[in-house]
C-alpha cells in the first residue's frame, strides 16, 4: 500500500462542508493539506515563528480489520508540531482514518507506519502518532484548566470582532498568573459552523486587564477560522499589545466528528510529553 506524494489541493475539493461518500478501504488519498502559511501572513509571521508549539489531535473513531476479519478499535493522539508546512483538514483526517474500517492489517504495527507515513508526507514534517487502547483511557478523569475563571467577570460584550485594541494592560505591575475561560467559541473557516473551546493564558510580565482579555476572548464568539490558526492570533495579539516575557496560550476545542484539536503555542520550547492531553469537561 503505498503512500502518495501531497500537495495542496484547489479549495474548490476541500470535502469540509460538502455531501461525501465515506470509503471504507485504506485510502491516503483523502488527506487534504492546507498550508499553514497564508493565514500566519494576515498575522505579520512571514519568516521566523515567534513561539513553539503544537496542535494535540485526539481520533476516537480508529477502527480496522485483523486478518481474521474482526475489528479493531483504537484511540489516535497526534501531536503536529506547529512548525509543519501544513495542517490537515479536519474532515478529510476523518474521512481517511475511517477508510481502514474495512481493511485487513495483519497488527497494529502496519497501521501505525501507514498511518504516520501518510501524516509526515501530508503535514510535512514528522508527527508524534500514538495508537492506544481503550482500556488506556480508563483512568482518565475528566479535567479543566486551572488558576484564575474569568468568567464570572460582569463586563458588557459589544466588540464585534477581536482586534488587540480590546486589550490593555499595566505596564508599572509585573506579575506571573494563568486565567482562563470557558467561554469561547470561534466558527469554521468553511462552513461557519460553532466551535467551543476553553482558552488558557499563562504569562509573565505586564499586568493584563482581566475585563478587556474576556471582552477579547469574546469577541472571537463571530470570529470565522480555523482552530489553530485562533489560538495563533490570540498569541500574536497579546505578544504585541502586552509583551510579556513569558507567553503560553492553550484551546481546547470540543470534539466535532469524532475528534478534538486542541492547540498549545509559547514563547518556551515544549515537548509532547510536557503537555497535560486529559480530556476536558465538555470534550
């Protein structure tokens, strides 16, 4: 089973948003790459990323046949660097994670190359994949974001779209502290359905305004883009308006298909097993 070559392919075949027929044999083809490129320029990053990071994928419709014919059922955790060329199209990594549901592999270990071949080639460069059992799962809890809720701030919301002029912050008061909020939502690029997330914020440096950071986090409740690309313009923002020295910002979308995104971005190096990947509350 070999594994293509990938390219962008023109938006008029992106499969978000459209009737599609669902193939239940092992095909590659079905990735779709979106370079990641085009949206970091409305955002001033053309060149050098000015943090690290990367994008937390969890599947939990991953199923395939042994050779006997009987299914297999796993849970997929991707890792995306958020240096990779690309990202993927939510729709299309579904469409293409349920094409193994009718095909034989003979162990994990054949599904496990296929799949991180097909998803290095796509995403352009190489992705932490992780195939696990259900019973991995059992002793999750349930969690949330820890420090400081905005959210029973009693602000009046009137801005209409997010921009940084929303945010101010105290340049004479230097503090370390993580806020949070459940409360936002931003809608697909394509078709302008809701996305909700919780949004975390851990910095050091300039005092930010508690009121004007929820009417910004707001504000993104009309906004239309992708997952990753929020959690970069919330980044972005800040890191101009507030330059603090320190800067984490953390979503955590709600699973739409079958599968959750959730993106990390900072101004310090992470790795993958720094990051707590527990399921929220409402994912």
């Amino acid at each position: 089973m070999a594994s293509p070559t990938f390219s962008s392919p023109p938006a008029s075949s992106l499969p978000l948003g459209q009737k599609t027929e669902y193939r239940s044999e092992y095909d590659p083809s079905l990735l779709y790459p979106i370079k990641r490129g085009d949206q970091r320029a409305s955002l001033g990053i053309t060149t050098d990323l000015p943090f690290h990071g990367f994008d937390i994928w969890n599947c939990y419709e991953v199923s395939w046949l042994n050779l006997k014919g009987k299914p297999e059922v796993r849970i997929v955790e991707l890792f995306i660097p958020c240096e990779s060329i690309n990202i993927i199209e939510s729709k299309s990594l579904k469409l293409y994670l349920n094409s193994f549901n009718n095909s034989k592999f003979s162990n994990q270990e054949e599904v496990y190359n296929l799949i991180s071949t097909d998803l290095n080639k796509a995403a352009g460069i190489e992705i932490i994949v992780k195939i696990l059992p259900l019973h991995a799962y059992i002793s999750h809890r349930l969690s949330s974001f820890t420090g400081a809720s905005l959210d029973e701030l009693d602000i009046e919301c009137n801005a209409l779209s997010p921009t940084a002029e929303i945010l101010s912050c105290d340049v004479n008061n230097i503090v370390e502290e993580q806020l949070y909020s459940d409360l936002f939502k931003s809608n697909c690029l394509v078709t302008n359905q809701p996305d909700w997330a919780s949004i975390l914020i851990s910095y050091k440096g300039p005092k930010i305004d508690h009121e004007g950071l929820l009417r910004y986090f707001v504000a993104y409740r009309n906004h239309n883009e992708f997952h990753e690309h929020c959690c970069e313009r919330v980044f972005t923002d800040i890191l101009k308006k507030c330059n603090p020295s320190e800067l984490t910002i953390y979503t955590r979308y709600t699973r739409r298909g079958g599968i959750d995104i959730n993106s990390i971005r900072s101004t310090t190096k992470l790795e993958a097993g720094q990051i707590n990947n527990e399921r929220f509350v409402r994912q």
